[in-house]
C-alpha cells in the first residue's frame, strides 16, 4: 500500500541474524508519533508438526526434511509455499535438528564472509550426507528473507514489503564482498531496494529512540561511547563520540569500526559441545567421537544450557542429553550434567578472560576450527577488544552499550564491564539495553526514522578510507586514498590527482585497502599512505571490461569516482576525463579462495618484457617470417636469456608474456613445432589459473579455443602439451569446465576401439599418464566424480601389486592430489567423504612406506589434519598413520600435517601441485 504520491506506508527494519532473525516496523504516516511508536512484527512459523504460531523471533535455522518424514499437513503454512525443497524454518527446524542429525543449516549468515569457499554453491549443511539437499549460503539467508517476506504481506496484502522502506542490518565488519553477497540474498528474496545499517549503530539507534524524551540528561557525562555487539556468529565494536551543540543537544559522531570478527555464541556452544562430547566418551569402550551432523545437534543442547547456567538465577547444574543413534555410536540416549561453575569457567573466563590493555590478539591457530568455518584464532573477545581500544588510549570509552543474545547472561555482562573498568581506573557508565535480542531490529527502524529528520541521527559517514594500491600488489606498499573517513553517504569523490590510460574492449582491474583502525586525523583525499606502517585490509580486486558503445578499441583517459552509496556499500567508477557522461561500474571480484597478486593500475611494459614480446611475435605473429624449425623449439631459451630463468618468472610478468601469446594464438598452427611450443608456454604463463585479477578474462578468452582442439592431432607432443596447458590452468577453470574436461578424461580411458574410431577430431587424445595428472587437478568436480577416478588410481596399484612391481609413483601423487583433505583452488565441499578416504588409506597402509616413499607421501594428504570433523578421519586411523610416518622416519612436516592443523611449506606445495608456484603467488589453504 502506497500513498497517491508512491510513498510507502510503513518503515521496516530486518534484523538478518546468525541466530534468529527480526523483523520490527512503524507506521510512515504516524512516524513522528512516538506514543504509536516502533512494533514488533509477530512472524508466524511452525512451531510443532501441523502448528502454527506468530513469535517475535524467527530462528534463522533450515530444516531439510527426508522423502516421506513429514506430511503435506504438517508444514502446512497460512501462506502458498513458493520453495522447491519444503524446507522447514524457524522453531520447528530447531525443534527437528535436534532430533536428527545432518538436515540442519545453521550460522549461514557467518558463511556469507567465508572467502574460501564458493558462497554461491549448494554447501549446505556442511557435511551432510549426499541424500541431503544443500543450499549455498546465499541462498540459506535468501530463503529467511523470502519467509519474512512471504509472512508479512499475508498479514499486510494491501502493503506488500517490497514496496516499503526496508533496512536491513549487517554487521559492521562485513566486507564489500559479504556485502555485495547480502544484498544479492535480498534480490534473491524479492526485496531488491533497501538500505544497510550496521548492527551496533542499529542498536544505539534504538537506544536514542528509547530514550529521546532524556537523552540530553542521560549522555550528560558521555563523550565516547563503546557498543560491543556479540551475537550468535560474530562479534563487532563501534566507537561512537559525543559532543553538545550550543543548544545542550548531543551531536553523535561513528568514530571507529573494528575489523572482521567470527566470533560469538556459536563458539561458546561449541567449547561446551567439545567438553560434553569428552564427558560421554569416557563412557564407552574405545571412546566416542561424534560426527559433524551429531556434533551440531549437541551444541543446539548446550546452547540451552549455557543460557540457563549463566542467567541471574541460574541453577546449581543443568543436564545436556544427546539423544541415541544406535549402539555403535552412543548406544542409547545420554545424559551429562555439567555445573554452573564449569560454564562461568571456560565460557566467562574462556571467552572473557580479565587481560590488561596492552595485549593483543594472539595469530597462532589456538581457535575453535569446526564445520568448516574460520573462527577468530583468539576466543578471547576480552583482548580483541584491547587490541581494537589500543588505537585509542588517549580517549578509552566512558560508556558502554552490550548487545547481542551473549548478554543476556549477566556473568558475561559483568565481566566485559569489569575489564573496561580495570582499563580506565573506574567504572563506565552502562546504558539499558531492554532487549537485546530485539534492539537491533528496533534501530533499524529508528535509523529509518533518523534519515527523515524525525529521530536523532549519529553522524560519521564511511567508517573506513579506501585507498588504491598503487604499483603491484603484494610488492608495492604505497597507496593513495580515494575515500576518506566520514565521507558522506551518497557524495560522490572523484580522484582528479591521478589519471589512467586504459583500452576500451581490454578488462581493467584496480587493487584496494581499507583500514581496520585509525586514530586522529584520517588521511584525506589524494594522501599517500604506507600500508606497512598501520593495519589494512586488502580488499578483493575491482575489475571490469570498459566497452564501448561503437565497440571501438581506442585508448581512453578516466579517472576514478568513488562513493559510499545510500544502500552503504562502496561503488566505484572508471569516469572518462573527456566526458563525464561516459562512466564505467567497477565490481569487486569475489571468486574464493584465490589470493590476487597484479598491478594497482595499467603496467608500464619495461625493455626486458618489449624485447620478449618481439622474440614471441617472431616465432607466432600475424606477418609468416622465415623462421627454423629450431629457432622455434629454443623459444623459452631464447626469452630465459633475456628474463633470467623462468622459475624466476613472477606473476605480473608471466601474465604479460601469456597476453603476447594469446595475442598470437593462431599462429601455434604453422607447425607442429609451433603447436607444442605454444601450449607449452602459454600454460606455464598461466598457471594456476589465478593469481591476478585478469585471470577470470584470460582464461575465458583461452577456453575459447577448447572446442577447436589442436591442429597437429596426431603428433604425440602436441597432445600431450594440450593437457598439460589444462592441467596447468585448472585453478581458473569452473566447475562446467572441469566437467567438459572430465568427458575427455573418461573417453580417453574407456573408449573402446570403435568408440575411438569414430571420435570427433577436436576430442584430443591422451594417455593414461597425461590423464593421470589432469584428472588429479580437477579439484572443483563434485566428489563423486573424484571416487570414481580414485577407484581408476587404486585399480591401477593393484595391478602393479599383481604383477609384485613398485607402485607407480605419478599413481599416488594423483591419489594424494584427488582424496586430498585440503584442497588448494576448489570448495572444501567437494573433497571426497572421509569414509571414502579411510578406504584408501587402508590400501596404502599395505605398501611398504620404507621402499614406497611416495604411498607415505599420499597417506599423509589424505589424513592431513583440517579441524572440520566432516573432512577428518576418525581419530583411531589417525594414530595408525602417525605411527607409521613415525616408523618410516617419514619428514616432521608430514607428521604434523597429519596430527595436527598446519599450513605447506613451498616444497611440499610444489609437490602437492607437480611443480613450482610463480615466485612470490602463495595459495591460501
């Protein structure tokens, strides 16, 4: 419902939660009448098989249901059901996730800021079994959105939420990239316009809404206060300066943002699920470790009984039971009591620690590591929270506002307060939070309000500056800021000081930094800073393709224009310096697990690099030259003399000699000579695949000559040189990619002589060998597919066995790169199930390690320790190879890998990938 003039009817702010999601609104006409005030949207959900009931809180909890577990009846809601997999959320999905395990998703919101997995693919929930259906994380949280959605406008048709005023929070650390993803959820939900606020200011609005009537008199003795917002998932803080106006009216000021923290109540559950899961295992003969589906639904029970232990009145003790699952897990149903004392113990003191100001956030991996996700390395909140106020010791904060559901038990209240106290030498005063659960939903609206001119509003604009990176990234340390701190929202800034000369129709890519802390003055627009000398946070790359609308190929002058949108994301644009009509949107690139290595800006291309251009256009140029056939073959000799060896060939290097190569691609085909020269080289320019931003649109151009094949099909080299590129560069590939690659795999090792009789020419041939190694790099393929051509691998040892030869090595290195427990370019999704992978450790276990060095050197990647129960092998396996590596005198690396969770040195990576890495290009994982 909307007025005659398009204005919505109400104000509605979403509270997207880790643990619950809320929705509260207020009415736009009557906004400013605070007796009709800001209300609680009752969302209605199932709350037993066949009820329905409106609650305040939707849990933000999915259920997958099995064929056939639940009837039509029992998940019947008051509205038309629009999902296709009938899923169930809210309270009863609480309510069947602890009864059955592996069908639960929960903490998607803490996923959308997982780089390093592929947010937009079905993982979820992670570690299910393969008959359970999976959602990605975007659109777990889409799917809360649309309940929202579809839950309102039954209540309100007249007024559906797409046509209202919507802000939507987020929490303050949130990165462009999980913002980009958040709003891409709402889209996805059907809510394509709204706003984003960030979670601590949202609950300070609701503070100033609450307490309008007094505000003056309550924020008298304030001039900096800190609201610590702990939720479910993550742990944010936010400084929020006070000054008065000469009117006595407080002008509020967001003065900091501390950086990215997974960290919250999901960790305390887990501390607890950990302590219980060693309490039940002493019970049974051989111990007990629960798989990941039993591990969550134990932490759903000691989620309960932290929140009871830790309230004001909290009991003596409280028992945790863990429903049965038959006798080779549990045996039945058990029960453990765990005391008050024991919970203050590891979650006040655990997560809560009395630390001194001048700590800091420890680095080592002593963090919680479970389901998959990247929690904080430091539990303790307590010196998070010094390293954060250590920037601003010269005015630590007199006042505090806790939110998040942590707080509602007062120990941790307590003890939070307790510290700052400690830190200033005397006590802060606290503000009242009535319900934390609630408030920032309440904000959100109140920010509504505070945007009209009808609430207070804090200022502060963007709470971080961006600057560009300037020169290469990963070398050059310099950058020049682009967006200062505070900039206002919606007003756009334009870096006239630097200008970029850029091809239409070629992709363009920029590097930036954000900073994670600032004290004083920021740095202004224009400003060079070192990104050495504070703390920054490497943003993903922005890249885009500047097209021309007569398709031309010119050279173009533009600067950059960059703006803190009204949504509150950051949007920056390629301005052309002729006509500011003419403007280019650069995206954030947001593709995981790849750490980007490139220039800030278009390369200046040095004698050393135009010299080898030349020798590349001699040998595959547009103008035939008479070329010898050995002139060709010595290419890479010839370049190495000018450009040093080529293993010293770094990155932004390599990518320059692989556009010169694809520049020239068609002439790989004068000869067979050329062909193989060419693939060659162009894979190893391009290898893995990524690295640099451009990467995406290089191999897209590259791919583009899959289906053509090769011209020499039936020179041996050549061939083998096409799989080889491939293989090379299958870090960039997709997952349809791979999978085209898959095809050739199997018709190359299955077809039988009349099937290869009638082969398409393009399908390039392949030996077993050269299958080996490029089915073995194909990590993005679902795993099925990866148990399938591990079955290929072991047929192929048992053969040698037969035959009492030596197992071949290139056999167990594809073994170790295929069931590999961490992979280095794919989702840890993908990676084989474990059981899958105690199977083959038991046939590796039956080579000799001491003759067969590399069947110990497979066993250890695929026992090698993750800390995400999914993918790990059970703890008894666990020994046996440990013991054996031991036996063997097998490297202490390989060892440790096993045991405990540690990160490859550059030899062992070399290995892992059958050769060396561009110097200076490390892959995360």
């Amino acid at each position: 419902m909307r007025s005659a003039v398009g204005k919505p009817a109400f104000l509605v702010g979403i509270d997207l939660g880790t643990t619950n999601t809320v929705v509260a609104y207020a009415d736009a006409a009557n906004a400013s009448d605070t007796q009709a005030g800001i209300q609680l949207f009752p969302i209605e959900q199932l709350l037993a098989p066949g009820e329905v009931g409106a609650r305040p809180l939707l849990p933000s909890l999915r259920y997958h249901p099995a064929a056939g577990e639940l009837a039509a009846g029992d998940v019947q809601l008051p509205w038309l059901r629009q999902d296709a997999e009938h899923a169930v959320l809210g309270a009863l999905a609480r309510q069947l996730g602890a009864q059955v395990p592996g069908r639960l998703i929960t903490s998607a919101k803490s996923w959308l800021s997982h780089a390093n997995v592929d947010r937009q693919a079905p993982i979820l929930p992670w570690g299910a079994d393969a008959d359970v259906a999976k959602v990605s994380p975007v659109a777990a949280s889409a799917s809360y959105l649309a309940y929202v959605r579809a839950a309102w406008n039954h209540r309100f048709p007249h007024a559906p939420l797409e046509n209202q005023e919507l802000v939507l929070t987020i929490p303050a650390s949130f990165d462009e990239g999980a913002r980009a993803l958040t709003l891409e959820a709402a889209r996805m939900a059907g809510l394509p316009t709204l706003r984003l606020v960030e979670e601590p200011q949202a609950a300070f609005y609701d503070f100033l809404q609450r307490r309008r009537a007094t505000l003056r008199a309550d924020l008298a003795n304030t001039r900096r206060i800190l609201v610590c917002d702990v939720g479910g998932g993550t742990t944010d803080f936010s400084l929020i300066d006070v000054a008065f106006d000469d009117d006595g009216e407080p002008q509020l000021t967001r003065s900091s943002v501390g950086n990215h923290l997974i960290l919250g109540g999901d960790n305390m559950d887990l501390a607890l699920a950990h302590l219980v899961e060693t309490r039940m295992a002493a019970g049974v003969e051989g111990g007990m470790k629960l798989s990941a589906a039993r591990l969550s639904q134990l932490m759903e029970r000691c989620r309960a009984a932290k929140e009871l232990l830790l309230s004001s009145a909290a009991p003596d003790k409280a028992s945790v039971t863990l429903l049965g699952a038959g006798s080779r897990l549990i045996g039945g149903s058990r029960s453990i009591d765990i005391t008050r004392e024991e919970v203050a113990a590891m979650v006040v003191d655990g997560f809560f620690p009395k630390v001194e100001l001048g700590e800091v956030a420890r680095k080592s991996r002593a963090g919680i590591v479970e389901f998959g996700l990247p929690y904080a390395q430091d539990a303790a909140i307590t010196r998070h929270l010094a390293s954060f106020l250590q920037q601003h010791q010269d005015a630590l904060p007199d006042t505090l506002l806790l939110n998040g559901g942590v707080f509602r038990a007062d120990a941790l209240a307590r003890r939070l307060a307790e510290t700052l106290a400690q830190w200033r030498g005397q006590a802060l005063t606290i503000l009242h939070n009535d319900n934390p659960d609630v408030a920032v939903a309440r904000g959100a609206v109140a920010y509504a309000l505070a945007r009209r001119g009808q609430a207070p509003r804090i200022g502060g604009g963007s709470p971080r500056s961006y600057f560009l990176v300037l020169g290469e990234a990963g070398k050059e340390h310099r950058a020049v800021c682009i967006l200062p701190r505070g900039s206002a929202s919606g007003e756009e800034i334009r870096l006239t000081q630097r200008l970029f000369a850029l091809r239409l129709g070629r992709p363009v890519r920029f590097h930036l930094a954000t900073s994670l802390f600032e004290a004083g003055t920021p740095p202004q627009l224009g400003e060079i800073v070192d990104l050495n000398a504070g703390e920054y946070l490497r943003l993903p790359p922005l890249a885009s393709v500047l097209q021309a609308e007569s398709g031309d190929k010119r050279d173009i002058t533009v600067q950059l224009a960059t703006v803190m949108t009204e949504v509150g994301t950051l949007e920056v644009h390629c301005v052309a310096e002729a006509d500011a009509g003419q403007r280019w949107l650069l995206e954030f690139q947001l593709r995981a697990g790849q750490e980007e290595q490139g220039d800030g800006e278009a390369q200046a291309i040095s004698p050393r690099v135009k010299e080898a251009v030349e020798k590349i256009e001699r040998i595959f140029g547009g103008k035939a030259q008479k070329v010898e056939t050995k002139e060709v073959r010595q290419l890479r000799q010839h370049l190495e003399r000018g450009l040093g060896g080529r293993e010293s060939w770094e990155t932004p290097l390599l990518r320059q000699l692989f556009d010169a190569l694809l520049q020239r691609a068609r002439g790989r085909r004068r000869s067979a000579e050329h062909e193989r020269v060419w693939l060659n080289l162009a894979g190893y320019c391009l290898r893995p695949g990524y690295g640099d931003a451009l990467d995406p649109w290089r191999i897209e151009q590259l791919w583009a000559l899959f289906d053509t094949g090769i011209q020499h099909h039936k020179d041996n080299q050549v061939c083998a040189e096409w799989w080889t590129l491939w293989r090379r560069v299958a870090g960039g590939l997709s997952t349809q990619q791979q999978l085209r690659l898959l095809d050739d795999f199997a018709f190359n090792l299955q077809a039988d002589a009349a099937q290869r009789g009638s082969r398409p020419v393009t399908l390039v041939n392949g030996s077993d060998d050269d299958m080996l190694r490029l089915g073995a790099s194909l990590e993005r393929i679902p795993g099925a597919y990866k148990v399938e051509v591990g079955a290929w691998l072991l047929k192929r040892l048992q053969k040698a066995s037969k035959k009492e030869e030596a197992a071949d090595t290139n056999t167990l290195w594809a073994l170790a790169r295929v069931g590999a427990r961490q992979p280095f370019h794919g989702s840890a999704h993908e990676v084989v199930d474990s059981a899958t992978v105690a199977e083959w450790l038991h046939v590796l276990l039956a080579q000799d390690w001491k003759k067969t060095e590399p069947a110990a050197f497979a066993a250890t990647h695929l026992a090698r320790m993750t800390g995400d129960r999914s993918r790990d092998i059970a703890d008894a396996l666990r020994a046996t190879i440990v013991a054996r590596l031991k036996a063997v005198g097998a490297p202490p690396l390989w060892q440790a890998m096993v045991s405990e969770v540690t990160q490859l040195d550059e030899a062992a990576t070399r290995r892992m990938l059958g050769e060396a890495l561009p110097p200076g290009l490390k892959l995360i994982g």
